[in-house]
C-alpha cells in the first residue's frame, strides 16, 4: 500500500519534497515551482520582453530566454537532486514562468549600467552594489531594486572615493593647455562627461579628431572606464543599420574608434540613437511579432578628421580636438597613475551631478539650441564647478560654430553656395538657373561636379540645400523657394553680413530659424 505522505520522484529526478507540489503535477511545472523556491523574481520590462532577478546578484537582471538562464536552472537542478534537462523541456519551463509573469506582474522599466527613477538616477557598480544620486546627496544602499539588464560584455565599476574631483581627468587627455584654465573644449569635455550620468536626455555625440600619435583611441579607453566599464573597451563600427542597433541595445556609451566617413544609412541611426527614437524588428522568422529597441545612448566617434559628414549628425555632436602627444610613456605606466585616482575623478562626477541637480530649477530653458536639455544641463554642471552659464554658453556656441563649418564644408552644394554668395548679397532665380551658376561657380571652387553628391538636375538643388539649410543660416546665408511650385529661389545674406551697409533689394526674412528642440 502506497503510503499517502511519501513524496513521490519525478522522471528528472527532482524530490517533490523540495518543491511542496501535488503529486499529479507535469516534470515543467515541478521544475516551474522549485525556481521560484529559489527566490526568483521573474517580471516583464517595458517592451514585454520576460526577465528574471537571480537570488544573489540584486539590481541586475537577465533574460529568461537567456544561455545565462539555462546554466542557472541546470544548477539549480543540481542541488536538488536533478538530471538535466532536455532542451524541449527547459522550453515548457521558460514559457510557463513567462506566462505566470505576464499574467500576474506589473512590468518593469529597466536598462543597461544608468537608470532614472523619479528624482533618482540609479548607477550599477557590479556585484549587487549601485550609486543612488539625487539632489541632496549620492550614497551606495544596502537595498536596491531591479533595474539593470546585465550584460556578459560588463566589468565592475570601482567604488567612488569621497571628496572626489573631476577635473584630475583633464591630467590624462591630450588637450592644448590655455592659461585661463577650465574654458573652450576643456569645459565642454566635463560637461559632456558629467552628463552622461544623465540617462534621460539625448547626449551630444563626442566626436574627438587630431593627428596621428593624439591618442584619441586612449581618450575614450578613459572615458569608457569611468562611464560604463568593458571588456570591449574600444567597439568596432557595425557593417549594417540592423547590427549597429543590436550594439547600441547591449552598451550604455558606445565607443567606435578610427572611423573615416559613416554612411547615411547609419548617420540617421545614430541620430535616433542620440535621441532615444524607437526600432523594431522580427523576432523570428516563423512570427510576426516584433521586437522592440527603444533608448538614448552615450555615442563617441573618433578619427583624423571629423568622421561626421551629414549636417544633422554634426548638429548633434561636440567636437572635441587632440594634439599629437609630445611625451611618451609606457602603457603599464599610464595606467597605474588612471587606476590610482579613477575613485576620485568618480566620485567628484558624482559631486558635481548632485549639485547639478540642486541648480537645474534655477535654469532657464535653452531654446537656442539644437540640444536644448543638455544646454540647460550644461549650465547647471558649469555652476556646479564653480564657473557660469556664459562660460559654458559661450563655448557651446563655439562648438556649434565649428559644426556649421564642417557640415557646410562636408556638403558639395554647401561648399558651392557659400561660394556663390563670397562676391553677393541677393540672388533670385529657378532651380535650372541656380543649377548652372552652381555648376560653373564649382570649377573656380575647385568642387568635383562628376561626385554622386553633386546634383544632376534641378530637384536635387533644393533637397541637398535643404540638409544644410540651418548650417547656411548659421553663417548668414538663407535660401528660399517660394510655394507651392518651388519654381523661384530666393538667396540673401544677413543685413549685417553684408560690408557696403546694406542693399535695400534684399528681401526681409526671418533670419533666425526656429529649430525643434531634442
């Protein structure tokens, strides 16, 4: 006679004694229970996609159709007296919990090393410790929640010194030197860095160019240590639109060294990645269902020359140049004295961002720029390190300025219009017109026509002017064609551009374009 108390084994080996469940129950749904024995959190993030919070790793998470999931219910299986598990099975498993988490709890919002939360900016250590920032302090709690995907890629961040100070970076970068201190591109470079602590507005894209020998690939090894530590401490520029968003969805900054031009595929998909716009794609072929990729990441670029070519990637960028290096040291020796005082420049990251946070209120909206948020950020790090709003405004217009020249210089029908303009202040004419002055103005500019860029009919004028239209604005040129036939186009320069005070043919015009802030 069966005695009714005795627990009865299942075919995988598992005591049900373990798992406190009927004897009638299926292998999958045994195996389902002892998980969540384990002290497993299983959750949807924001795009429905089924995670799961391991018991000894708190605040990071991973995906339950994950090689990093297997190997940890294999384990779990172990301990409890278990054989393996055939892949059909471990397939019921995950589907069950998926359904039990879909069904039962509330999604979660999380992301990759930098997560916001109300008034909190939440920054993943590793090994269950994260930094907790918010304006009246920074700390490192006992409790965290979940919020962190963790990715195999990830090294753990050294733990932030008190007292630290942000500026002991400006000892490792090879930046000309200017005796009135913290200004230009060196105040830029903080402010940029201290920003990207930041997860919740789009981030210009640091764009570092100089000579051979100026050590931008070691650059931005600094900035990837300090910001989101890697085994890949350097990344390679994905061949196509498809593997550069998969990338971006496994890195917080994303580092792409040595690069020479970018398609315009993959211009536009950094944009959006700046800006935090949303991709999907199929999650297999078998399906319709989508799988969604929605962030704003940190993005650096790196070359010779400035690597971005179409004006609305360099309207969201901040160039940043190096000089050759002129002494040479040891790497081993180069970076022992960064790892000696990583904790501190850290820490005074920290300090400087909780101040920061304090400040914001006071600052008022930065609608002159393109990247209105990180302006009004921008200023409230400037007072945070002891400076002012006009010291930060003033080298961001700077920057901006050098923008406009090279995405004016960058362009074929740029490069011709400023040309055409050098000896005019007004031009009235059709696109056919326009075209031909264009054309033969290009031979004295020395600008290749035969290039694919260079527009073979009327049309093209007017869609390659208008990818640097702003540019030209910046520099006081406008063009315009007049609606709805776009038969007429009407080129004018700035009244106070103009060296003989003025010509009273030049139409009047709005001369400042309002730009939509991102």
């Amino acid at each position: 006679m069966t005695d009714p108390n005795k627990k009865k084994k299942h075919k995988c080996g598992l005591d049900l004694y373990y798992a406190d469940n009927r004897e009638d129950m299926a292998t999958e749904q045994v195996i389902a229970n002892l998980a969540m024995k384990e002290g497993l959190e299983i959750f949807l993030d924001q795009f429905g996609e089924a995670y799961c919070s391991l018991p000894k790793n708190p605040g990071s998470c991973i995906k339950l159709h994950s090689d990093k999931f297997n190997t940890w219910l294999s384990h779990a299986m172990f301990k409890h007296g278990g054989r393996g598990l055939r892949k059909d099975m471990r397939q019921m498993v995950v589907q069950m919990l998926t359904g039990w988490a879909t069904y039962t709890e509330k999604p979660k919002s999380i992301d990759v090393r930098i997560v916001r939360q109300d008034e909190d900016v939440w920054y993943q250590l590793g090994d269950g410790k994260t930094v907790k920032i918010n304006r009246t302090g920074w700390e490192i709690p006992d409790r965290v929640p979940t919020l962190f995907r963790e990715m195999s890629h990830q090294k753990n961040q050294v733990e932030p010194a008190l007292n630290g100070n942000v500026k002991i970076l400006l000892d490792f970068v090879n930046m000309p030197r200017v005796k009135e201190g913290l200004t230009g591109e060196r105040l830029l470079l903080l402010v940029w860095l201290v920003a990207a602590f930041i997860p919740d507005i789009p981030h210009p894209i640091i764009v570092l160019h100089g000579p051979q020998g100026s050590a931008k690939t070691t650059t931005f090894k600094l900035l990837r240590r300090l910001i989101d530590p890697s085994s890949l401490e350097i990344l390679s520029f994905p061949e196509n639109h498809t593997e550069l968003v998969q990338v971006a969805s496994h890195h917080y900054f994303l580092p792409f060294d040595n690069l020479s031009s970018i398609s315009t595929s993959n211009s536009d998909t950094l944009c959006r990645i700046c800006t935090g716009e949303g991709f999907t794609k199929r999650k297999l072929y078998t399906d319709d269902d989508d799988m969604v990729y929605s962030y704003r990441r940190i993005i650096g670029l790196n070359g010779i020359n400035v690597a971005p070519e179409k004006a609305d990637l360099l309207d969201r960028s901040l160039l940043i140049g190096l000089e050759r290096i002129t002494r040479v040291e040891t790497e081993d020796s180069f970076w022992r004295r960064f790892s000696a005082v990583q904790p501190s420049i850290l820490g005074g990251i920290f300090d400087v961002l909780v101040k920061a946070l304090g400040i914001l209120d006071t600052i008022p909206e930065q609608s002159e720029f393109r990247m209105a948020d990180f302006a009004r950020y921008g200023c409230a790090i400037a007072q945070a390190l002891g400076l002012t709003n006009d010291d930060f405004l003033n080298a961001y217009r700077n920057s901006i300025q050098g923008q406009n020249t090279e995405a004016i210089s960058a362009s074929l029908i740029g490069s011709g219009l400023r040309d055409f303009m050098e000896s005019r202040n007004h031009w009235v004419g059709s696109p056919t017109e326009l075209l031909g002055e264009l054309t033969s103005q290009a031979a004295s500019s020395g600008i290749d026509t035969k290039r694919r860029e260079w527009p073979k009919d009327p049309r093209w004028v007017k869609r390659r002017a208008i990818e640097i239209k702003t540019n030209l604005a910046v520099e006081g040129i406008h063009i315009e064609w007049n609606q709805p036939t776009a038969k007429k186009v009407t080129i004018w320069k700035d009244v106070e551009n103009v060296e003989d005070g003025g010509n009273d043919d030049i139409p009047t015009f709005p001369t400042e374009p309002t730009l939509p802030a991102l």
